[in-house]
C-alpha cells in the first residue's frame, strides 16, 4: 500500500484516470433495477483514492469543468432558444417554477440544518441531481472574501452532501413522477397519453397515414392488369392510394425499366415498383394485379438518412402537412422512420408539430430521398471530425466574458469562467442548428466531452475531499437522508400542480416536463415506460434545456444567499 501510496502522490494524474476507471465500471453495474450511476461512483472512488492524501492542482478540475459545460450549453442550445419563441414559452414559464422551487427549497433545508454555502449547494447539486452546481458553487465559494479555512470548510461539505443526496434525487425522482405523480394528479397516465396521440392523429395513422419504423416500408413488383389502372397516369395512381401512401418507383413497358414521373402513362400489362408499408401494399395487391419476381424493377438505390430540418418555411408544419406538401412533392416516396429533438426519440403522430432543428430519419428511393433533404434542410451525414476552432474559440471567449465581475455595492457579481462557457456552448449549439456547416461536434465527441469532462472534475472534487469526507459523513448522515428527499420531492409536488391548475398541461406531458425541468433523463424512461408511449418526451426538451442551465446558475445564486 505504501507503494501504491507514494505512486499516486507523485503521479496524481495516475491517480485521476484510475478513479475515472473504477467509477465508470461501478456506476454501470445493475442490482435489479437499481444503478449508482457513474458520477456517483467516481466521486466515490474518488474519495476512497483521496484516503492516500493526494494533491492535484485545482485548475486540472477546472480544464475539464469548462469542456463540461461548453458541451452541455451546445447540446441544449437550440431547444433553449427555440423554447423561448411562442410556442415553447409555457413550458420555458413553467421550467422556470419547478427550478426556483429546486432553489428555494434547498436554501430553506440547508438554513434550518445550519449548513454552511458548501453544504447547501451540494444539497441543491444531489437531491437535484445537477452535477454541474458543484463546480460553479466551487468558483464562487473561492471568489469569496473570506478566511481560507472557512472556504476549505465549505468546499469539503458539498462533496458529503452531494453523494448522500445524489442516489434518492436519481432514484427517488424516477420512482416519485412515474408511480406518485399520476396519483397526486388522479389520473391514468395511460389514458392520458392515448387521449394525446389521438390528438396528434394517432388513430389515424394506425389506419393509415405517415408511419415510423415499426411498420416496414417494402417493395414489391407487379403486373398492372387491372382496367381501372389502364391509360391511367402515375400520379393519379398513387392519388388512389394516397391515404396509405403507395408509390411508383419504377417502370418496366415495352422491355425497357426507366424511373417512374408523374406525368407517365401505365397501359395495361405494365411491370411497376410499388412502396409502401407492407400492410398497405398486402391490402391492396389484388387490385394491383399479380405479383411479378422482376429483380431489374425492383433494383433501384434506396437510403435512410438523417435530416435536420432547417427550412424556416417548414418550421410549425405537422408531419402530415409535411407529407401533403405539394412543394416539390415533398412527401412523394419518402417515409420518415424516427424523429429525434434534442436527442430524444419523439412520439411519431401526423399531427406532430416539427421545429427547427429536428431530426428525422428518412428512408425510400434515394433520389426520392434526396429530393426530401434539399427541400427539409440538411443532410447529417456520420463524420469523425470535431470543429476544435470553434470549441477552443467558444470556451476561450466565454470564459473571458465571464470572468469580468462586476461590483454592486461588496458583493462582487459575475457570470464566472464557468458560466461564460455554458453561455457560449448555448450561442454555438443554436448557431450549429441554423447553419449546419458550423462548429461540428459528432455525437461520440459531445460524449466525451460531456462525460470524461464531468466525471474528470467529480474525481479530482472526490480526491481532495477524500480526507475529511467519512467524518463529514458521520456527523450529518441521517440529516442529509432526509433534507435529500424534501428537496426532491417538494419542488415536484409544486411543479405538478402548478402544471395542472396554472399551466393546463396534458397529465403525461406535465410529468416529462417536470422530468426536464429536473434534467433527469431516467425519470423520463420509467414514466414513458408507465404511460407505455412517448408522449411524456414531448414535454422534456424545452424544460430540459432550460433547467439545466438555470440549476446550473444556482451553483452561484444559492453561495450567495448563504453567504
């Protein structure tokens, strides 16, 4: 051990990497339905490391906290601000209830337990399960102008406070909206979330209309000997099917296969490629004609690609209008497979509302799909390549901007290096939404940066506080069990009436949105898993976007309320 010890000391960099490796291989072990959850075990691990006395330089903890928060402001930038235009402004109002009620009453819990500024943004940054508090309460408590044992007091609470709290504001949230909320709202969130499909169209699109991937588009060839169909043109073919959406894609006349137009005659005894979902094209092939094995017809190109859509003109159409559109014709042989906002799968109904900045997934004929991208906006296609230029820029630039304090009356006001980062990720992710061709960060990379970034700055918080934090723990366990789950619950509770009675939201949105506002993505799955839809989602993007950032800025406010 004193090997291990003395390694560690003179390495601290060892010392970090293999608190990141212990605590991302804890946190994705399963006891039944119950996880630690990464950041859990890394400040653990963390803390068990820290044991050897190890010194590492604080502004290693910062590096990766700004990485963090640059990619979490670019991940929610575009629902943030898309969220502040009409449509969104209800569930920004309400994100805005749910998150001051998070602040107030942690600030309440930790006046009356006589916590010290530390303690109460741990409370806020566990039971609120926003991670990110802890690094900007961090700057904030060291910007204070007090007596540097008084600061080390404070910094060593919040890593105590944060471990105890983090596990009921992971576990407990997801418990409490899925199986609690609908009985505090008296309502079934199955029928509720139907009530909203059949809003959306649902019903009309298990009959027919636009489909997702759970219903599989497929090609087929057949031999046109139907008299309705003969001398008929192409497009008032599929104008007979247009309510199941069955489309010509290919022509075989005279021995010759050419690619299907509009305006092209079929006579009787043609070859053609039909597509559509296969129960349509089952439902109707006797009235087709025979089913022919033409492998020439039928060997076409066909893709699925991501969209994003960024044509203002389409912005607020609903998918069917989408569909329906004559522009270009539109809609014609394409067929959206899945539809993704702000990195949630959204629920797949004619009706649905798209916004800039959606994704869909689009499949069918390639230049059908083609024809689709130009006129929806832009094609994502994979690539490894991450726009360093403008993420360095971004967070050298933020992170200026936030450290100029400004002072009202003693005390010193500034949105802080952490705070400018969070901001420029924002400015950045919504530029990424309207100009595809700017500051590109793939998925995987958004990844690393969010969870090495995050998880880096939990080990080094978990090492230093690794001396002091079993007897922290011993003194306040019980305490902070039970300050844990007030803070939890309490801003829910407000949040789920309020949505019911001020805001008027559907019972199933309400509680994805009060999962946003909370920013916890697990509470989101147990109560999609309860409404058996995905239509709670519909309620998490805006408030998502809009808690994070606000819960993060509370890693500032609540210091100062304390101080």
């Amino acid at each position: 051990m004193e090997i291990i010890k003395n390694l560690l000391q003179k390495y601290p960099e060892i010392a970090v990497f293999l608190t990141l490796g212990i605590g991302f291989f804890v946190g994705k072990l399963r006891f039944g339905k119950f996880t630690l959850g990464v950041v859990t075990s890394t400040l653990l691990a963390g803390v068990l490391i820290g044991q050897f006395d190890i010194k590492i330089s604080p502004n290693v903890k910062s590096i990766f906290f700004l990485m963090f928060l640059f990619a979490v402001g670019y991940g929610v930038g575009p629902q943030f601000f898309q969220g502040l235009k009409s449509g969104g402004v209800p569930q920004v109002l309400f994100a805005v209830v749910v998150c001051v009620a998070c602040l107030l009453t942690a600030f309440l819990m930790a006046r009356v337990l006589g916590y010290n500024a530390g303690g109460a943004a741990g409370l806020l940054s566990g039971a609120c399960t926003i991670s990110a508090v802890l690094g900007v309460a961090t700057e904030s408590i060291n910007g204070l102008q007090i007596p540097a044992d008084q600061k080390k007091a404070m910094l060593d609470a919040m890593p105590v406070v944060y471990a105890v709290t983090y596990i009921f504001g992971t576990a407990g949230s997801a418990w409490f909206l899925a199986k609690i909320g609908p009985k505090l709202l008296r309502v079934n969130l199955a029928e509720e979330s139907k009530k909203m499909e059949d809003q959306l169209g649902g019903s009309a699109m298990a009959g027919g209309g636009l489909t997702s991937a759970y219903f599989p588009v497929v090609a087929r060839s057949y031999r046109i000997t139907n008299p309705e169909f003969a001398h008929k043109t192409v497009s008032e073919f599929e104008s007979a099917f247009s309510s199941q959406r069955i489309f010509v894609e290919r022509v075989r006349e005279n021995g010759n296969v050419v690619d299907a137009e509009p305006d092209m005659v079929l006579e009787m005894n043609t070859v053609v490629a039909l597509a559509g979902r296969r129960e349509a094209i089952l439902e109707n092939e006797k009235r087709f004609g025979p089913e022919v094995d033409d492998r020439e017809v039928l060997n076409f190109q066909a893709e699925v690609v991501d969209v994003v859509l960024t044509n203002k003109e389409l912005a607020g159409k609903t998918l069917k209008e989408l569909a329906e559109l004559e522009l270009g014709q539109l809609g014609r042989g394409v067929f959206v497979r899945k539809l993704m906002r702000g990195g949630q799968e959204m629920p797949f109904y004619p009706n649905f509302q798209m916004q800039r900045g959606d994704v869909l997934a689009i499949g069918g004929a390639k230049r059908d799909v083609e024809r689709a991208a130009a006129l929806l906006g832009y094609k994502d296609r994979p690539t490894e390549a991450t726009d360093m230029v403008i993420m360095g820029l971004g967070i050298a630039i933020g992170a200026a901007v936030g450290a100029i304090t400004i002072r009202v009356g003693k005390i010193p006001l500034s949105l802080s290096t952490s705070g400018g980062a969070l901001v420029a990720g924002l400015i950045c992710g919504w530029l990424r939404s309207v100009n595809r061709t700017f500051g590109r960060i793939p998925g995987p990379a958004l990844w690393v940066f969010n969870n090495v970034g995050l998880n880096a700055f939990i080990a080094v918080v978990g090492i230093g506080a690794g001396p002091g934090f079993i007897g922290g723990l011993k003194s306040n366990g019980l305490s902070l069990l039970l300050a844990g789950i007030a803070v939890t619950t309490v801003p829910f509770v407000i949040g789920l009436f309020a949505g019911k009675y001020i805001f008027k939201m559907n019972p199933a949105v309400l509680l994805g949105a009060c999962a946003g506002a909370r920013t916890t993505t697990a509470a989101l799955g147990a109560i999609e898993e309860e409404a058996k839809s995905k239509v709670p989602a519909m309620g998490y993007t805006v408030t998502y976007a809009v808690g994070n950032i606000l819960l993060t800025t509370w890693g500032l406010i609540i210091v100062l309320m304390m101080s």
